[in-house]
C-alpha cells in the first residue's frame, strides 16, 4: 500500500564526498552502522555460496557503496543501483575494484530480467520509499529460484521514533529535516507478510543498537559523530533491524 509521506530522498544528491568523509552529520552513523552490517551480509552469502566469484549480487538503494564496494572487494560480481547520480558518483570512486556496475535506476522499475541475481540486498533502504511491498515485489522478481534477500530497515514504535529521529536530531548536527519519517519504518511482522507476498520466506533476522560506551560527553555536547562510535547486534528488533529471506525454489 503507497503512503503519502514528505520523505527527504533528495539529501543524497548533495553529500558528495561527505559520504565518507563527514563526522557532522548523521551520514557518519550510517557509515558506522555499515561496519557491523557488511560482515553479517558477508557471511551468510559465504555460507549459502561456497562459489563466491560466481555470485551474482544487486544492492538496491546501494548510495555511495558502502556494501556493494565492500562485497566487491571479497570477489562477488556486484551491481549498485540507485535513484541518486551523485551518490553513484561517489561510490565509483570508491570502488578500489573497478568491478562494480553503478547503474542509476528505481527501484519500483528494476532494468533487469527476471532471475538475473543470485543475491539482493536493500540495506537502510525500505524506509525511504513509499510502497516498499512493492519494491520487495521487484527485488524478487529478479532474484534467482532459491536466492537471497537482505534487508535493513527501522522498526515503527513510539521508541523508534524517539530514538531514531529525536534523538538523532537533537544530538548530530546537520541531521536534515524529514530524513526519516515515522510512517514510513517497517515493523517485522509486516516485512514478513510483504516477502510472503513475493514468494520471500523470512530466514533469519537480528536487531542492531549503538555501544553507548562509543558516545563521548564532547560529541554529544559538539553534535559531533565519533569516530570510534560503533553498532552491536542485539536480540531485540525494537529499533534497527536486518535480515534474510529465501525465495521460494519454483
Ligand atoms: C539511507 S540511503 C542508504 C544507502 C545504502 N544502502 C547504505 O546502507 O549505505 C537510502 C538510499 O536510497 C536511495 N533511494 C531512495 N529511493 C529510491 C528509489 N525509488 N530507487 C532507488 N534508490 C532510491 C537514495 O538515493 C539513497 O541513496
């Protein structure tokens, strides 16, 4: 179901190089929530894929690459899609590969056949788009028989709200007006209905939350995202929370 929601998408057209390199803007925990989230990634496509060259993987939403050049450098054929230009921009300067195939698109309308990937990741993604049933509904449509679905995305509560958009407004500075939008977080339950829609069936999933112990009385005082700040994984889905699903066999 499409929600009417003022979801600022055009932010990522204008971060540039700041992608990587700012610690004043919330950009910086997304940067350090990709740490924990590319190994997890990374070792359950190990483990469902002992051919690693042979992976065929699509990240959606893939902004400036911060897992497609991640998965790249461990050998898998990666292609990066994203609605931003600028984003993309950037994430092939940072491909140390020279392999990844950055390709703007929407993710509503994916240019690819059906069953062309092995794997599909939409990570930090669902949320920013209106239908995501329908982006789901996509991302299957080109996954493989038997592929995989990654996903990241925010759990919709009244402590989420507080948490992931209060809070982070108050204490990162630059933090853009309507980044995220409460209405447009996911609880699991309805991302599980939604994959059960597109032939997905829900494997595995885990909560994700700060190490307070990483927060500084400077940075919160300054606004300022450390750089040491850094993401555990946690049972509860209260908040952050990724995951993965199978598409069925047939
Ligand atoms: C929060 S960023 C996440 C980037 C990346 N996945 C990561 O985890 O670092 C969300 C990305 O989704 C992209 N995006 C939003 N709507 C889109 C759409 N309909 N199709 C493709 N990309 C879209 C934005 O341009 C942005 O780069």
């Amino acid at each position: 179901m499409q929600k009417n929601t003022l979801i600022d998408n055009d932010l990522y057209n204008t971060l540039g190089e700041r992608w990587y390199t700012a610690f004043d803007d919330p950009v910086a925990v997304l940067r350090a929530e990709s740490r924990v989230k590319a190994p997890w990634v990374l070792e359950r496509i190990k483990a469902a894929f002992p051919q690693i060259p042979l992976v065929k993987h699509l990240d959606v939403g893939c902004g400036a690459g911060f897992l497609s050049n991640h998965l790249a450098q461990e050998g898998l054929q990666v292609t990066g899609l994203d609605m931003s230009e600028e984003s993309l921009k950037v994430a092939g300067l940072h491909d140390s590969t020279g392999t990844v195939r950055y390709v703007q698109g929407d993710a509503y309308r994916l240019p690819f056949s059906n069953e062309t990937f092995d794997v599909v990741s939409a990570m930090d993604f669902l949320e920013h788009v209106e239908d995501p049933g329908r982006a789901i509904s996509e991302m299957s449509r080109v996954l493989k028989p038997n592929g995989l679905l990654f996903f990241h995305t925010f759990n919709r509560n009244w402590l989420a709200h507080l948490v992931i958009i209060k809070l982070v407004e108050f204490l990162v500075k630059n933090t853009p007006k309507n980044m995220h939008v409460i209405e447009l977080f996911i609880t699991p339950e309805e991302l599980i209905k939604m994959c059960k829609s597109s032939q997905l069936s829900v494997q595995e999933m885990t909560g994700i939350r700060p190490r307070f112990s990483t927060l500084t009385v400077k940075s919160i005082l300054t606004g300022i995202v450390p750089e040491k700040f850094s993401f555990k994984l946690t049972r509860s889905l209260k908040l952050s929370y990724m995951g993965v699903a199978r598409k069925a066999r047939t």
